[in-house]
C-alpha cells in the first residue's frame, strides 16, 4: 500500500466531478459510481477494500465487467470461472500492472482477497466481443510518454488492441510536478475517426496520502469549466470538455482511466490552444 496505507475516508459529500471515498460498506466498497449517479450512459465503477471474509459481489447482468486487483492479492471468481492469485503488487507504485479479469456480460463476479486487497470493479454495457480471461501483466503494453515536465509513464491494461467488447483502461504515473494528460484532449462527440465518444473517470492515489493533484476540465464555450482537487483515494468524472491533470510537487501521482462509450475506439481532439505543446504520437506503433 502507500506509505500510510489507505486513503482517508471522510464524510463531506460529493461535489460537481469530485467523488470522495466514505466508510467501507458490507462489501468494502468506499466508492461507487453508477451511470445515473455521473449522468452519464455507460461507465459503472466501484472501489473494494476487501479483508479476512469480505467478498465484493456483482450479479449477473449485460455489462461487461474489467476486476483490477490495484493493490494485493485476490480470489476472482466469474460465473464458473475461477482465477486464483490476481494481482501482485503491494502498492500501485510496485512494479507490475494491476491483477485483471475481465468478465463477459451474462457472469456473476465474485471477489475475495488473500490477505487485504484494494479492488476496482468497473463495468459498461456489453459490445460485440464477449470473453471472459485474466489479462497477464506481460500482454500489458508500457508507454514513456512526453517529455521534460509533461512526461509520465502509461501501462495500457486494456487499450482498443485488446480482445474486449466496450471498456478500456489505463495506469498513468506521472512524477511529482509534471503534467499529465497534457496537452489538454477531449472525447466528447462520436465523429470517428476524428474523436470517439468516451465516458472517463480518475481515480487517485499518491506516494503519500496527503499528495495532491489539480485537474481541470472544461468544454469550449466554457458551459463546464471546472479545476478540481484530487485527493488519495478520491475520483474525478470526465463527462464531456477538455481534461488535464497536474501534479503537486513532492508527491509522484497515479491514476487509474476507465472508459467506455458506445464503440471500442480511442479518438481524442486536442484544444487547439495548446496544440504545439502535442510532443507524443498517438498513432505510433506499440513496441
């Protein structure tokens, strides 16, 4: 886990695009978002903190559902699928990717830790590829991407070049000072291969619990203009606009991207303001 070992939870509520964890419930979860909480059409994401006998639990329905196992250990059972061991990593700032499984629509999901775990369950309506494996950390693509102060390094869990039916994921680590996400990007309109549409959360940590990260999203006629502070543990929707995160100094960030609309497809407009700041390729061959 991180230096102190959890995020805080806290009793303030929710405010705009910020989702705060509270108290674990019967299942752990310290967060949940479902499409009608974010106003929004297709991403669901829940946050586990799982112990001895506490199993996270997700009936069966027709999401496809993505387990990440961020930190621990854990059981992760889908339909008559069992995957034993998910997950291997002590913090999110340890080595390898996440533990992943990915469910096709139709599966119950069941997740039980082998010690403690942190667990993000993440779903979206089914598309037109139905599997259901565990995502081995070696299929997981690593990207260096940016340079000098907007450099940060980005593992494609389940990029648009896996085998999945609608949700897309990625880990970011960003060093303590830089910019992420940057140059500020937007995928709020279905104009492929232009721009895709694509619902979006955040969700934080820091090497400590008391890091920060600003981020900033807003649309071009500023209708949404929103900069948001980011705590350990805490979610940002992205529903629509331009996005962009900093990092605080003295604190290395990590956030984890969920994404799903209505295709499978990564197209992304970035603000023409800041377009000559653009120093990666979307479009480059991975490897």
């Amino acid at each position: 886990m991180t230096d102190e070992g959890t995020e805080r939870a806290t009793d303030r509520p929710a405010t705009g695009l910020l989702r705060r964890p509270s108290a674990p419930d019967d299942q752990g979860a310290v967060l949940r978002i479902t499409p009608v909480d974010a106003g929004w059409s297709y991403v669901s994401l829940a946050v586990h903190r799982l112990g001895p006998g506490i199993v996270a639990r997700r009936p069966a329905d027709d999401q496809e559902v993505l387990v990440l196992v961020l930190e621990g250990s854990a059981t992760v059972r889908a339909g008559d699928r069992t995957f034993d061991g998910v997950g291997s990593r002590a913090s999110v700032f340890d080595g390898p990717p996440a533990g992943q499984v990915l469910v096709a629509p139709g599966s119950a999901v069941e997740v039980a830790s082998d010690g403690t775990a942190l667990v993000v369950i993440a779903a979206a309506p089914g598309g037109e590829r139905r599997v259901t494996r565990r995502i081995e950390p070696e299929e997981v693509f690593v990207e260096s991407r940016g340079s000098g102060d907007m450099a940060r390094r980005v593992l494609h869990l389940l990029d648009t070049t896996a085998d999945a039916g609608r949700l897309i994921a990625f880990e970011v680590f960003t060093p303590a000072g830089n910019w992420s996400s940057y140059p500020p990007h937007k995928h709020d309109t279905e104009d492929p291969p232009r721009e895709a549409y694509l619902e979006e959360v955040y969700y934080y940590r820091f090497t400590r619990p008391t890091g920060f990260a600003f981020q900033r999203v807003y649309t071009p006629d500023r209708a949404l203009d929103e900069t948001v502070t980011a705590g350990d543990g805490e979610l940002i929707l992205v529903p629509r606009g331009y996005h962009v995160v900093g990092a605080a100094a003295g604190y290395e960030t990590y956030y984890l991207n969920v994404m799903a609309g209505p295709n499978r497809a990564w197209f992304f407009t970035v603000d023409p303001d800041h377009a000559w700041l653009m120093d990666w390729d979307p479009n480059r061959p991975r490897g």
